[in-house]
C-alpha cells in the first residue's frame, strides 16, 4: 500500500460504500438468524413456499402478533429481516395468482416492515439487494463460492429453479468484483495521468465482464423456463404500473393511500450502472429514467457509488486525450464486453421469458390443453411487460444500442504514437 500523502484524502477509494474488496455488493456471511423475539416471522417466511401452495400463507400472516422493530440492532439483523418480511409480502400478495390479489398488507407485517424499509434505505418490496445479496449462505463454512456449496436463506414458490436463479444471479455479482475493485484505480489513474495503470485496470473491469457473461451462461443449467415463466415470475412482481393491482398496495397503519413498487429485478444490481458510468454510457431517457428510478431499490451506499462515479472527470475525455492505442483498445475491449453481456442477456430474456410467453398465447387459444402446462399458469398481464411497464425487448435493446455509443470513433493513422 502506498504511504499516505497530502493527495490521499482526494484518492478514490471502495471502504465507505459497503462494498468488499472479497465479495463486491454481496452482503458477507448474512445472518440466520434473528433475536428469539422474531421467531414468529421466521417460523412463516421460511415455510413461504409450503404456505402458498397450500393457501394459507395469509392466514397465518394476518395471525402473526405485531412485533417492534426496535430490537433490530445492526446492519446484518436489519437484513435478515427486511428480507425476511419480503418473502412474507411477496408471497402474501400473490398467493392466489394475478386474479385474486389483496388491496391491503395487514398492520402486524406493513408496520415492522415499513420501519426497518426506512432504517436501511430500502423499499417495502423484495428487491435485489434481499433476494440475491443477502439471501445465501455456504453449506461447507471452508468450502468454495459455487453452485454445490451455496444454499438460499429462503425461498419462494418455484423448487430447484428458485434457487438457481438467486444463486447464478448471485454468481455473476461474484464475478464482477475484480472489476469493481478496479474501478478506484480507473479514478485514480485518470486523476494523476498514468495512462499505464488506467490501461491495466481496464484490463481487469474487461475481463470481469467477460466472466459475468460465463456466469449468465449457468442460467439455463439452473433454471427451467416454463417454471421461471409459469410460477416464479409473479411472486417477483410489484404493484407499480401492473394492472392486476391497478391502484398499489396499502400499508395498513402506515399510511391510508395505497403505494405503488416496482418489483425485483437485476436491473436494481449496481453493478452495470457502475460500469455503465465508469465507461460514459448514457442512456436515452425513457429507458435512462427507469434505471435511475432502479437506484432507489438499491442500498444507499451502493446507490451513492455509482452517484460518485459519475461524478469524476470523464474517462472517455481522457482516452481521447492521451492518444495512447494501449488505452484505446483496452476502453473500447471493455465497452465491447459490456456490449457482449446485454446481448447474451437479451438472448436470456428471450429464452426466459418471450418464448414462454409466446407458448403461453399459444395455449390460451387451445383451452382444453390448459391444465397440462405449467406455463399456462402465467399471469396473462405480465406477458409483454417488464418491470417498467414497457416492452421488455423494446427496453433492453435500446439500453444495448446505447452501449454501443460509447464506443470511441476507431483512431487514425495520425493519432496512433509510433513505438
Ligand atoms: C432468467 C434470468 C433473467 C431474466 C429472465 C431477466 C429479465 C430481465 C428483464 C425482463 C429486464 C427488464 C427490466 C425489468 O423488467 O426489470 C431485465 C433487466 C436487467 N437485467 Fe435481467 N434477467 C435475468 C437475469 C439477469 C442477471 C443474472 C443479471 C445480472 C446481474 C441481469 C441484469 C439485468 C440488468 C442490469 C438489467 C437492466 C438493463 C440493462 O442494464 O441492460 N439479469 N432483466
């Protein structure tokens, strides 16, 4: 490490963001468990799954005692129950599918849940940040990060798919961290003009993308479609511009008009919009204004990461100045890659949820098949929308085509230096 100097208050630096320089966003060793006194929230959330298939989830939550959040200490406890109240909500709202939903979360879960939303920073929804960062934990405590030996806290209705697609989600943020480390030398380098070690750290935010993308690939190992499409998907959904709860939901107790939330999604990781920032990418503004809104379900210090990265001096400007080939190619090798993961991404989406989909239209028109597939027990009103309300491939396409732009111009003879 070097010496601190009269510079090093000025040097950018990861420690104050909750970020890790082993996991990245991940939450280290999430808790299990929370003080005794919650064992009534545990005893339901754990058992989401069971409960919803039998129909009696809201039952047993509209049941539960009025528990005080004030016995929630630290960061970790806070966590644990923020996601453990989503389970709960997630589950209470959509137990009966997209045709028998609630207006109204009861006051014994609405009231906790809202107070520890409002400790942390976070939504009363399931977010990103719940499901996938600080939903895991290792089988073998010794053992390495992987498939094999990562488990999910808690669960919702969907088996084995369930869990592939928290743990492959969780994966990819796994390896994007040598690339989140990276970008502090990125600032740093632009900052004091040392084009070799900004080259060198692209090299690292490059190569994380690349290993992203080959950890979006274990999806379809993981996951099986007409489950995604057929039964999970719902249970991920909110109530903001989706018309099976046209008006929000009410918190009982917390405030008498309905509120409206998106629901979970990787778009509220904070990953590509560091990147996306880091590289220059601007988004054009229907869809720059749907990622925005995503940062408010990120946690604070995350969603002030990536306010804090675009506030520094443009990388790209400074690509252009140096006229170094060494660091043009590795910004252009880096938004290539970035390119690379949305496309596989859309190929993703595509496979997730437009073939399903189409299946699922398919088997509306052929009624006495219904009963057979899993997919025809899709929500009718989320076929063609993403979590925005706007067409998905619409959305994901412009957000790659907007990539592309920040690409640099190819340089001309003139301005590669002779070695
Ligand atoms: C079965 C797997 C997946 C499906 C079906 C899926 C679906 C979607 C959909 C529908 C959107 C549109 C916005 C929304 O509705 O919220 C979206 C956006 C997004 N997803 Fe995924 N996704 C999957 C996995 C992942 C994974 C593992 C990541 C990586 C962390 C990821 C990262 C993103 C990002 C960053 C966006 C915002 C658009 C962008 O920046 O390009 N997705 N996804």
């Amino acid at each position: 490490m070097a010496a601190p100097d009269s510079n090093s208050k000025l040097l950018f630096s990861l420690d104050s963001y909750h970020v890790t320089a082993e996991l990245g966003f991940i939450l280290p060793d999430p808790l299990e468990e929370l003080p005794p006194y919650y064992q009534p929230w545990m005893d339901i959330a754990l058992r989401v799954p069971e409960l919803v298939d039998s129909h009696e989830l809201r039952f047993h939550i509209n049941e539960m005692p009025l528990l005080s959040s004030q016995f929630l200490q630290k960061h970790r406890e806070l966590r644990l129950a923020h996601l453990a109240l989503s389970v709960m909500t997630m589950g209470y709202a959509w137990q009966e599918g997209e045709n028998d939903t609630v207006k109204m979360l009861p006051h014994n879960l609405a009231v906790p849940y809202w107070e520890v939303s409002q400790r942390l920073g976070l939504p009363p929804i399931l977010t990103h940040a719940d499901a996938v960062l600080a939903n895991w934990k290792k089988k073998d405590p010794q053992g390495p990060f992987d498939m094999e030996n990562l488990e999910l806290l808690f669960s919702l209705p969907g088996g084995d798919s369930v869990r592939g697609f928290f743990m492959v989600t969780l994966l990819v943020e796994l390896a994007a961290v040598p690339g989140l480390r990276n970008i502090p030398v990125v600032i740093n380098g632009v900052r004091c003009g040392d084009t070799e070690a900004v080259a060198t750290a692209l090299d690292a935010v490059c190569q994380s993308l690349q290993d992203m993308t080959d950890a979006l690939k274990l999806m379809q190992a993981y996951v099986e479609p007409s489950v995604f499409y057929g039964i999970m998907r719902i249970y991920l959904s909110g109530w903001k511009d989706n018309p099976c709860m046209p008006k929000g939901l009410v918190y009982e107790g917390v405030r008498a008009e309905p509120m409206e939330f998106s629901g979970g999604s990787a778009a509220q990781s904070s990953l590509l919009h560091c990147f996306d920032e880091l590289l220059g990418v601007k988004h054009e503004a229907k869809s720059g204004a749907f990622l925005t809104r995503m940062r408010n379900y990120m946690p604070p210090a995350h969603r002030q990461l990536i306010q804090d990265i675009s506030s520094r001096p443009s990388l790209k400007s400074f690509v252009q100045q140096q006229a170094s080939e060494r660091l043009h190619q590795a910004f252009q090798h880096c938004v290539t890659k970035l390119l690379a993961l949305r496309s596989y991404h859309i190929n993703v989406v595509s496979r997730f949820i437009t073939v399903p989909a189409a299946r699922a239209r398919q088997l509306r028109h052929q009624r006495q098949e219904l009963e057979a597939e899993v997919i025809s027990r899709a929500p009718a009103a989320l076929e063609e929308r993403g979590t925005g309300g706007s067409g998905i491939m619409t959305f994901l396409k412009t957000v790659r085509d907007q990539t592309k732009d920040a690409l640099l111009p190819e340089m001309s003879k003139e301005t590669i230096p002779h070695s």
